[in-house]
C-alpha cells in the first residue's frame, strides 16, 4: 500500500517506499513477505535477479549444451502486473567491468547484459546499477549506453552515494571519492544525457551542506535508498532521523522520489505502540513482523506530516515541469478559456484596483469635481474595466473609461458585460489595436496588463510606445515599470524533454513551465528594464546584459541546464506584482517562470564564475531574445536573428 492517503491529495499523489533485499529464488515468497499487510507493508522490493554466485567463465562447457541461467525463478512465478508494479531488479553488486582483470571485465559485462535482458523480459520499470566501483568507469558507461539503446521503456537506476567531502573534511575513507556529484556527472555525459538514465542515492549517516543537497533536486533523482544506519534512536528505541535528513526526506518525498529501506534492522523494536493493542487480539495467530517495519512506519510518519497542498500548488499540479510556448497576444486573439483562466486570478486584479486608487487619489484631490479619463489599452473581457471602476467607487472620484481591445471576440463579451453592469454612460468600448487607434481625447492613466513571464516577452514596450501618444505628458501608466530576472538552474528534466525533439528549434526556444523538479544555483540578477511613459528622444526597445553568477563554494560542481527568468513590476509606487522568488507576489497564479534553454548544458565549479550574455533584439516584423554564455566555456549564441523563435509585431 502507498505510505498512505491524505487530506487534499490525490491517489496521484501518493509516495511509495520499498526494501532492499538479498537474493531469494522464492521469489513469491519474497513478495509476500516484504508486501504482506501484516508482516512487512513495503510496496516494492528492489531484489537481486540473478544468484550472486554465478560467474558466466565458471559455467562448464557441456558440448554446447544449452545452460539455464540462475534467475530468481521463472517469469510465470509471479503476474505480470506483479513483475511490474512491484519488483525493481537489483544487478549484481560483484561486476566491475572496468576491472584489470580481463576475467571479471569479461564476467561483468556479459552478466550486466543478461540481467537487463531479462529485467526487460520481465517488463520491469526499473533496475539498480551498481555504484561504479573507481574513479575510471568509461567501458561501464559505455555499456550501459548500449544497453540504454535498446530497452523499452525501463529506467536505469545509477546508485551513487550521498557524499560531498568538506574541505576541512579528515575522512580517510573517502578521500578517493571528494563530490560524488562528480561520479553521476561523468557517468550522465559518457551516457549522453540519456533520458532513462536516472539516480539512486545512497543515503548515508552524514549529509553534505544544504546547497550541496540543492543540487540533487534538479537532477533525474527517482530512488533514495536510506541506510538503516542513517536512523537514530529515539528515547523509546524507536528509529527516527536528524532534523537535516527529515527535510531531506521531505523533501524527496514532495519531488516523487521513492523510498528505498535498506540494511539490517539496527533497533529492538519490531512494532510502533499503535500496533501493540493487535498483540492482546489473538497472538497464536501472529505473523512474524518484518524487522524493517518501525523504518517504514516512520518513513510513513514523516509522509503523513506534510502539509496538504494549497490550493493554487493543487491548480497548478498539471503544469509543473510542462514546456508551453509563450503566447503571441498580438499575433493570436486568445481563446475564451484562457480568458477565464487569468481572470480567476483575483489577487492580481487587487494588486491592480488598489495601484488605480492610488492614481486617482493622487491625479485628483477630493475638493475637486473632476472627471477622469482613464483607458485601459488590451481590456479583454473586461477584469481591468471592473477593477478600474470599483477603484472609482472606492475612492468617490468620477471616471470616463475607454476599453481598447483588438480581438473581436472579446469585444462581444465586453460589450454584454457593460449592458449588463450598467456601465453604458461610463465604458466606451473601442475594438482596435491600441497601436492604430486615433484617440478622441488624451488620458490621464493608462492601464494595461501586457506582461510576459519575461516582462517584456509578450510586447509591453511595443504597445505601450504606441499607446503612449495619447496619454497626457503629466499622465500614469499602470504599469509603470518592470524588470525580467534570470538564475541559472539544473533542470534534467526539462533539458531531456527538450531534447526530446531532436532538433535545433526547441533549443533555442523560450518555454513557459511551472518549476519543480529544479535547483536554482545562483540568485537571480536583473536583466532588462522599461519604463512607461517612456519621453527620451531616439528611444529605442533593445537591450544587451552581460551577467556574472557565482555558485558558493559549499555547493561543489553543478550542471546548467538553462535559465530560469521571472518579472517583477511596479505598478504604481509601492504596488507591485511579480513573480521574481524573492519579492513574488503571494497565491498569483496568472505566469509561470520561462525557461531558456542551453544546447549544450555547461559545468560550473565554484570559484569559477558563469558569465551570461542576453539580447533583446528588434526587427520590423518581430521581437526576440538571444543568449549565450562565454565562461567557464562558450556556448554557441541561442536563437541567432530569431530562426527558431520569435514574437510577431
């Protein structure tokens, strides 16, 4: 059963935990007992399929007689679905195929091979890779990327140990292994960055530093395989973890990645005290508990005290680690469904009625009985118009609304709202494009909600600069300002997914995605600024930014699969809205971070800084953005001349 099921989670959600096991050729015997309700209650076991004795030169050569190879029992000993949903197949802990000895590299390989045969054979949906066993694992790498080649739909597990040295670390017994980051890099890039390759982590006893950990959240992490001597004791014998490895767990927990128990039971206790009334029931009829059990249990503990999911985490669950193309607002009319997605996000039509009021209080004082002509320029279906005018009623000050909007669909819809609000001698409605529109009158503010993930990814500047011409010279813009923001991140998914393609095009595309499976690297640094209204003579809409980032010391090497850009934006004073991490504004829903993406994802290693060029460049048919990085190596510059990706004027 799953650790179990919560309040505001779906089944979807639920969080599995397995055991590590030896070898056992009673392979049903194996499952029940490990899975069984009453005796262990794991979900999957990750068991050896092969007898650790067998080494393919020891068999005898009987006149070419065909030889039956020491698998755990046959395929038909268990479903199926059983094969499936339970078993992940362990290879042999013995091969070493970078081994001097020719014998044990011929061994390795051609079990190495024989197993996944028969893992695939058996639809498995994951085997454990041992860990690699030196510091040089090129015929390894090698041969599980031929192997990767051919299997179906099975994941490769790589078990790598927890550990990262400290530089006044005095551990002798690692001092071969300083990052074991480094090792799954390596092993990844001579695997050219296969999809199905993915890690399991070795849990160990003592963590690296928090940033160090941070790393692992970007990376294809599916299995976290915890030591029974990572637990501690509590004061009632009971096994239980430091506060670092609850949050670890936690937080693996919140990522998808299964729990794996492993080891021998290093505690007495063999039930937790809510099992203890079932002693007094009937206990000639007792099943013999499995000693991992008081591991699980707390492992479930921990599950079921994680906090539910908001309901904006619960909303937007769908999206999390999905590439979308950034919409062309100008290009395309919007459909109505994404109308009424962005609508319900009343936080941000707050954020707006509350910079509105402002900018009537200060645009008119109270003794005055002035009429004041506000536009809003890209009205939609309207949620500016209403916050526009209940900022009005709020502030008792009297208004001439204008609704310019281009798409004549949305139009229809405006035009039944104002009938129906009433609004028909205080909303005149204008279908146009603001860019093309001869104002009967200049405005005193000029509303619009043209930002991008990016800011100015979905033409703000542009449309603004034509929209500014019939605003007063003392007029406001609401928005009057916004910045875009990048961080380098680790994002293997999202870089595999991309890949995925199998082309230039989407490499050098800017992605839409609701973050998750990501580790940021650095904080992350302004990049361009517009301000609106914008009066400096020979304006001009391009930008060029040389970033520098640096990663701290204690984090170790790290991959930079990309670019994580957020907005952040002024909207009148001290209203703002945004979703930069550090000032985003709380349970807005309406963007989500954009994603550059990098062709060749590049290594950065501390001390070492990663310099970061961006452009936004403008031609007479449309806008786009270039990037590239030129240290610790170069990369080529992404989207020359917008080839692949641009946004149409």
């Amino acid at each position: 059963m799953p650790l179990g099921e919560k309040a505001g989670w779906q089944k979807s959600e639920s969080r599995y935990c397995g055991v590590e096991t030896d070898f056992d050729d009673n392979m049903p015997q194996l499952l029940f007992f490990n899975l069984s309700a009453d005796t262990g209650g794991f979900d999957f076991v990750v068991a050896p399929l092969m007898n650790p004795t067998y080494r393919p030169s020891l068999m005898a050569k009987d006149d070419g007689a065909t030889r039956v190879l020491p698998f755990a029992g046959s395929d038909l000993v268990l479903s199926p679905s059983q094969w499936s949903s339970h078993v992940v197949g362990k290879i042999s802990s013995w091969i070493d195929l970078d081994s001097e000895d020719e014998t044990i590299r011929m061994d390795s390989e051609i079990t190495l091979k024989q197993e996944i045969a028969w893992a695939n054979h058996l639809s498995l949906q994951a085997c454990l890779l041992p860990s690699p066993k030196g510091v040089s694992f090129a015929n390894y790498a090698r041969c599980v990327n031929q192997i990767l080649q051919g299997v179906n739909s099975m994941q490769l597990w790589l078990r790598i140990p927890l550990f990262k040295a400290e530089e006044d670390s005095t551990d002798i017994s690692c001092a071969s292994l300083i990052d074991s980051w480094e090792q799954w890099n390596a092993f990844r890039m001579l695997c050219e960055h296969h999809s199905q390759l993915a890690v399991a982590l070795d849990v160990l006893g003592s963590l690296p530093s928090a940033n160090s950990l941070g790393r692992w959240f970007g990376e294809s992490v599916r299995a976290a395989i915890v030591n029974t001597d990572a637990f501690l004791t509590n004061t009632r014998g009971y096994p239980c973890l430091s506060k670092r490895h609850q949050k670890l767990i936690t937080g693996f927990l919140n990522h998808s990645v299964q729990i794996v128990i492993s080891g021998k039971s290093l505690h007495n206790a063999t039930r937790l005290s809510s099992d203890l009334a079932a002693d007094n029931l009937d206990k000639n009829t007792e099943m013999p508990r499995h000693p991992l059990r008081p591991y699980l249990d707390y492992v479930g503990y921990l599950f079921q005290k994680m906090d539910p999911l908001p309901e904006q985490e619960r909303f937007e669950l769908g999206y999390r680690d999905f590439l979308q193309s950034p919409l062309q607002p100008l290009m395309d009319n919007l459909e109505a469904q994404t109308y009424e997605t962005f609508e319900k996000d009343s936080v941000k039509y707050i954020q707006y009625q509350r910079a509105i009021s402002k900018a009537l209080l200060d645009r008119v004082s109270n003794e005055e009985n002035v009429t004041t002509v506000l536009m809003v320029v890209g009205a939609g279906r309207g949620p500016l118009v209403r916050a526009s005018v209940q900022a009005a009623e709020e502030t008792g000050h009297k208004l001439k609304v204008y609704a310019v909007e281009k798409n004549p669909n949305a139009v229809v819809t405006l035009h039944s709202l104002v009938k129906l609000e009433g609004w028909e001698d205080l909303v005149t409605i204008i279908s146009c494009d603001m860019r093309y529109w001869d104002a009967p009158e200049k405005a005193d503010i000029l509303v619009s909600e043209l930002l991008g993930s990016f800011g100015d990814n979905e033409l703000s500047p542009e449309c603004l600069d034509g929209a500014q011409r019939f605003l007063k010279e003392d007029g406001i813009s609401i928005p009057s300002s916004y910045t875009s923001f990048i961080q380098p991140v680790t994002a293997s998914k999202l870089y595999n997914d991309v890949k995925s393609h199998k082309d230039l095009v989407h490499f050098e595309t800017a992605y839409v995605v609701k973050l998750h499976n990501v580790a940021t690297l650095a904080p992350s640094q302004p990049v361009f600024t517009f301000t609106h209204p914008n009066y400096t003579p020979n304006k001009s809409n391009q930008r060029y930014k040389k970033l520098q980032f640096e990663i701290t010391n204690d984090t170790g090497s790290a991959m930079v699969h990309g670019f994580a850009g957020y907005f952040d934006a002024k909207l009148y004073k001290d209203v703002h809205l945004g979703i930069e991490p550090t000032t985003a504004t709380p349970n807005m829903f309406s963007w989500f971070a954009i994603f550059f993406p990098l062709r060749t994802p590049i290594c950065i290693r501390p001390g070492s800084p990663l310099e970061v060029h961006f452009w936004r460049c403008c031609g007479p048919q449309k806008v786009w953005y270039e990037w590239c990085v030129t240290s610790p190596s170069s990369s080529a510059v992404h989207n020359s001349n917008g080839r692949s990706y641009w946004v149409g004027l």
